[in-house]
C-alpha cells in the first residue's frame, strides 16, 4: 500500500511539474498594428516570438511601411518560439488624375470615380457658344501625378439663359394674325381647338335653342377666345403657345 501511494504520489507530482513548464513557456502576443517592422521586431524579440510579414495591401489608414493586421491576435496565448504572422501596408492608392475637360458632366464623373476619385465641387459658369453641361476646367490638372486618392474640383458651363419674354393676349384677335406674330417672334403655335357649342335659354315654345356652332375646322378669321399660356406668364424664346377660337 504504502508503495502504491508513493507511485501515485510521484505521478502528480511529474505531471504538475510538466503543466508549470508548459504553461511557464506561454506568453501573450503583443500589438503590433501600427508599428513599423523593425518596431515589431524589438516587441517581441523579448517574448520569444518570431515575425514573419506575408503580405503588402494598400490602406488608406495606415501609413506606409508601417503594420496593417497580425495573426495570432493581440492578446493571445502561444508558446515561446511562436510565428506571428503580419501584414504591410502600401500606404493609399496613388494614382493619375484623367484629363475630363470637354467631356460631358455624366462622363467625366464616370471617369474620375472609376479610378477610385471623388468629385469635392462642381460650379457652372455660362458660356455663350459652348454646349450646357461640358467639363470647362478641372483641378488638380490632368495627368498629375503622385497624388494620394485626390477629390476632383470640376468647372462645368451652363450654357446660355434662353430670353424671356411676356404672354401678351391674343383673346379677340383673328387666328391668322396672331399666328404670324408668333411665328415673327421665335415661338411655336400649338394647338389649336374650336369652342364648344353654347346652350342658350328655351324659348316660348319650350324648344331649347342653340347657337350657331364655330366651324368643324379652324381658320385665319377664326376669332381666339383662351390661350394658353395665359397672358401676363414668362415664356422663354421657342415656347409653344395653344388657342381656342370660334
């Protein structure tokens, strides 16, 4: 008996000792994102671990040369000896700036927000003579280079304010002559319809009467009676202008 209690004795004894070996050969990885290599190096060297740099990503965060990501992560046990496996970053994406001067509003965002570009500003200037919604001017200016993930300031022309003008009335005028005044002034003569048939009061008899009906289709003498748009409105040059006569 007494035997079998020292062997059984002996045995926890080696198996505490070799837990407290094992576990006294853990450490925990330390931080490392934001640190350069030869800072990570000096942070662990003392712990016994071991870095080993797998990859190169571009970030816009961290800074160039310096640790993106690490694996195992902070704060996690491992034994002495251990591979910490990190990551470098490349710094921001640097690229050229597109030359979209003349091109359309619409294409030249497209082209500057398919290179990983942001617009900052877009300001319009009229322009006589120039299509509206044509890039004028960018800046930085096209093909720099070296820029880290720049925003586009665009100048975009507007194009030129039609004129405006006054509705005058036409109401009491013949159509023909209201017609060749628009046509004199620059603008468009729309539609045309014909009044609708007026009930007047039965007479003694009781029979309802009506008055005489406009004719079937306009003409020059055709009296207008509405317009539309109505007098007194702002209209721009080229505008159509629709009647009603009888």
């Amino acid at each position: 008996m007494l035997a079998l209690v020292l062997i059984v004795v002996a045995m926890l004894s080696g198996l505490t000792a070799m837990r407290f070996a094992i576990h006294g050969q853990e450490v925990a990885v330390p931080p490392l994102v934001g640190l350069t290599p030869t800072e990570a190096e000096r942070a662990t060297a003392g712990l016994g671990l071991q870095i080993s740099i797998e990859r190169q990503y571009y970030s816009p965060q961290i800074p160039e040369g310096r640790i993106m990501s690490q694996l195992p992560l902070p704060g996690t046990k491992v034994r002495r000896g251990w591979q910490v496996r990190v990551a470098q970053s490349l710094g921001p994406t640097r690229v050229a700036v597109p030359d979209v001067t003349g091109q359309s509003e619409h294409a030249a965002e497209l082209n500057i927000r398919r290179r990983g570009l942001e617009i900052a500003s877009m300001g319009e200037v009229e322009t006589a003579g120039i299509p509206a919604d044509q890039v004028l001017a960018q800046n930085p200016t096209a093909n720099a280079t070296q820029l880290v993930a720049p925003k586009i300031n665009l100048l975009v022309s507007s194009g030129a304010e039609p004129q405006a003008y006054v509705m005058p009335s036409f109401v009491g005028q013949p159509l023909g002559s209201a017609s060749r005044t628009l046509q004199d002034s620059g603008f468009r003569l729309g539609n045309v319809s014909v009044a609708s048939i007026v009930e007047v009061p039965a007479d003694q008899s009781g029979a309802a009467q009506t008055a005489p009906t406009a004719p079937v289709q306009p003409s020059p003498a055709s009296i207008i009676v509405s317009q539309a748009p109505a007098a007194g409105l702002k209209i721009t040059a080229g505008s159509t202008v629709s009647f009603e006569v009888r």
